[in-house]
C-alpha cells in the first residue's frame, strides 16, 4: 500500500513531539506492508468523516485517511480522537 500527504496532515505531524513522531512513523511503515494488521485498529468512519477510514497510532493518537485507488491512499489529517471528533 503507498501513501501520500495531505498538507494540513503534514503541518499537524511536525507539531507533534519527537515520540510521537517515531510512532506515527512506525505504523505507517506497518500500514504500508500490511493495511490490515490488527494493531493498527483500522474502521470507516461516519459523520463529516463519511468516506474516510482511519489508523490508531497510540492509545489516543488517530490518523484519517482516504483510499483514492487500489493500493493508494492519502493521509489527512492526525490528531488525538477528541480533536479530531469533536
């Protein structure tokens, strides 16, 4: 699975400290050889969010994205769930 970056995912990602940095780095290495590891919690959402699916990155920390074609897909927007789903 490849991947790209929405701009606004990535201004969000270099406000995030070092650590988590490293964390969100680690499972989109694991997204990209396997989309569907169950640690990743990967589910659609609904609402405003309608179309989009997101990633777990740690206990509170979620990245949205939004598949474009087979096996390609772009990250939107990264945050903790309260942010993100409020």
């Amino acid at each position: 699975m490849t991947h790209k970056f929405h701009k606004n995912f990535l201004k969000e990602y270099t406000k995030l400290p070092h650590k988590l940095q490293q964390a969100v780095n680690n499972k989109l290495s694991l997204f990209e050889n396997n989309p569907t590891a169950i640690s990743l919690k990967t589910h659609s959402l609904s609402g405003k969010y309608k179309g989009y699916r997101s990633i777990s990155i740690t206990g509170d920390l979620r990245a949205i994205y939004k598949e474009l074609y087979e096996n390609k897909v772009i990250f939107v927007k990264i945050g903790t769930h309260s942010k993100l789903y409020k």
